[in-house]
C-alpha cells in the first residue's frame, strides 16, 4: 500500500462538494456510504472546493473521512485561465512543492494516496478550463505514488477542441475512466467506442434500492415542483422567470398546489424571488431543509427544473417534468442523457418563445432502468474499491 499509514489503504476523491450545489453533495455522499461499507478502515481524503462546509454536510458518513482542497487550491493558483497551461503548472507543483510553498502537506498527502478518484459532476467541462488541473494534478500525483486514478461519472462535454487532445493525453494516464453522456465519452473515444465507457451518472450508486433513500417521508408533497437557477446559463433570469411564470399559467397551478427547492442555497432563490408575488402561498424548500430531510419527492408530481440531478432524482421517484435547458451544449446535454435512458420528461429551451409544452405525465424511470443503472454503477465501484477484508476467527 501507498497510504499514508502503510497499513491502510488511503483513497483520495476529488469532487466540487462543499460550494454547495445539491448534485454534487449528493455524489459524494453516495461513495461516502459506499466506501463506509466496503473499506471501513481506509484513510479517505475528498478534496473539494470548500473543505469546512464539505466536512459538515458529509460528517458521519465515514468513520474516517477528512476533507482538504488541495488540488482546488492548485488549480486556482495557476496563473492563466488557459487549460493547457493550468495543467501544466498543477503538474509541476506536483512534483516540485516547493512551487506551491502554501500546500506543501496536501500535495505530499495527495502523492501518497493508493487511489485517486475523481467523483462524478460536470466540473470538468469546458465552462471551468482551469478545471482540468483537478486531472493534470491527479495524473501527476499517482506518478510519484505508484497508485491509480480513476474518474466515474464525468460530464465533459462542452469540450473545446483545443483542449481534447489534452483530455485524452490525461485519460491514457487513467485506470478506470467512466463518463455520464455519450457526448463527453466520444470526445475521449470516438463514436465506436463511447457506450462501453458510459455509465451514466454517479448519482446512481446511491439508488440501489429504488428512490426510497431520497424521498422525504415528511408531510404530503406538493402537486408541482420547480427548481430554477440563474448560474451557468445563456439566459437572462427575467427570461427564465417569464417562461416559468407563464408555463405555470397555462397549465393551471394553483399557487397552494406548488413547491421550490433550492439546488444551490441562496442562487436558486433568485428566479424565486422574481415571481414569488404572482404565486403567494407557493412553499419554499431551502437546502438546508432537503439536505437534512430528502427531496420533497412523489409519483404524481410535475416538475420543472433546470438542474440536471433534480430531474434525475425526481424521475427515480417516478415524478414527470419539464427540463429546461439554460445553456445550448451544457445543460441540454445533460439533460437528453436522461430523456434518452427514460426519464419521460421534455426538454425544452429557456429562451423558447414557441409554444408552451403541455404538463408532464409522471412516470419517470422505470424500475428496470434503475436496477440497471444501480447495477453497473455498483459493478464499476467493486472494480475499483476491494471489499473489507474480513478477520477469520
């Protein structure tokens, strides 16, 4: 072993937990658990964008998890936005320290990790170049230890095509490489070979047995959901608020019959806060509230959602829903993942002045699909972590 300890294995996640943004807490819970129950005794690190807030909204779900944004820190050290060079120097400071003097320790615990894995998200893609320091770093970190990367879940595409022959450098580096949508897998590997490298998004692993682990057993959902943001996008929030406003207009909610959810806290109260006097007596789920109770889930429901892990998360729950692209590649991507594997939504664009789609019927995925999807996310997490090892009396 290359762990720190010698004795324990020492497995290095990096993910963008801790901003927070629902989704990726999410991922990172759902191999928290995983690796609580397969490797116990493991030394686990997950590097993350905010450790402190990470370190909370994780607590307990590893007997020995710690948190540190090493790798995160070296990405936003590097002195130019442009992914070639950003990686280039997160290399270096992996192999010189002395070049980061600040994260000397965290880089020195990254090299001695016996995998170093980049959890599922979209953080890689190409609205973040700097991002693709977060691999450089990994790569050249398990250099120096002799271990394994792996990345599972990942969500590439947009992807410059300047910067692809640089993804694909990285990934022959890797061990195990596992993507979300078949339009990030081609980028690395070409129409013919993408389906064999898609497994589509890490969420699944925590959805083994159904929706159950998600839903919140609280009192009766709301009839209606939306989840609305205004980062990320190619569209303006008056925008997005008008097209919501008169979706829900058309359809005849009633302002009792709905509820929000926030996926980043505070962000997405923003398009909320626009409409908020045209639907009074609408209820308001904070984060706080679903990270600590679950999704205000049901199979009757109708959402609408520009966030790509509601709509995966209400479609397990047999929810149906309007998907709203607020960026041409990024979130249409995503979201047609979903629609092709059978979540039952449409997708429809933000900025779409066309006519508005008819409500929803629920049905999501079925559970054929989801035992599928459990399967083979559970598959790839056995091929990467070994069970615990089990003392003989």
């Amino acid at each position: 072993m290359t762990g720190e300890t010698g004795s324990r294995p020492c497995y290095y996640l990096v993910g963008a937990a801790g901003f927070p943004n629902y989704g990726d807490e999410f991922i990172a819970a759902a191999w928290l658990r995983h690796l609580a129950v397969v490797a116990p005794e493991a030394d686990v690190w997950l590097d993350c964008q905010a450790p402190g807030s990470a370190q909370l909204l994780l607590d307990g779900l590893h007997p020995r998890l710690r948190t540190v944004d090493t790798l995160w820190r070296l990405c936003w050290q590097a002195n130019s936005e442009d992914p070639w060079q950003a990686a280039a120097w997160v290399q270096h400071a992996i192999h010189d320290p002395g070049l980061a003097p600040r994260w000397v320790a965290g880089i020195e615990m990254v090299a001695r990790a016996d995998v170093v894995h980049l959890i599922g998200g979209g953080y890689l893609a190409g609205l973040w170049p700097r991002h693709v320091g977060l691999l450089a770093g990994a790569v050249a970190a398990v250099r120096r230890s002799g271990g394994r990367v792996v990345l599972t879940g990942q969500g590439l595409y947009p992807v410059e095509d300047s910067v692809a022959p640089l993804l694909r450098a990285l990934v022959e580096r890797c061990d195990v490489v596992d993507l979300r949508d078949e339009p990030s897998a081609e980028v690395l590997f070409g129409p013919g070979r993408a389906a064999a490298h898609t497994s589509h998004d890490d969420a699944f692993l925590a959805l083994g047995d159904g929706a159950a682990s998600i839903i919140d057993h609280g009192e009766p959902a709301p009839d209606y959901m939306l989840c609305l943001q205004p980062d990320a996008g190619q569209v303006s929030r008056s925008t997005l608020a008008a097209r919501v406003l008169e979706t829900l207009r058309a359809w005849h909610v009633r302002p009792d019959q709905l509820g929000i959810v926030e996926g980043i806290p505070g962000l997405d109260r923003e398009i909320y806060a626009l409409i908020e006097h045209e639907i009074p007596g609408a209820r308001f789920y904070p984060f706080s509230a679903i990270w600590a109770q679950g999704l205000p889930l049901a199979a009757h429901q109708r959402w609408i959602s520009t966030r790509f892990h509601h709509h995966l998360l209400a479609a397990a729950a047999g929810a149906g829903g309007l998907a709203v692209s607020v960026h041409a590649d990024y979130y249409a991507t995503k979201h047609q993942s979903l629609i092709d594997l059978g979540s039952g939504w449409t997708l429809t664009d933000a900025s779409d002045t066309t006519e508005i789609p008819p409500p929803p019927t629920p049905g999501g995925f079925s559970a054929e699909t989801l035992r599928r999807c459990a399967d083979r996310k559970a598959e790839l997490a056995r091929s990467i972590y070994p069970p615990a090892r089990v003392a003989v009396s």
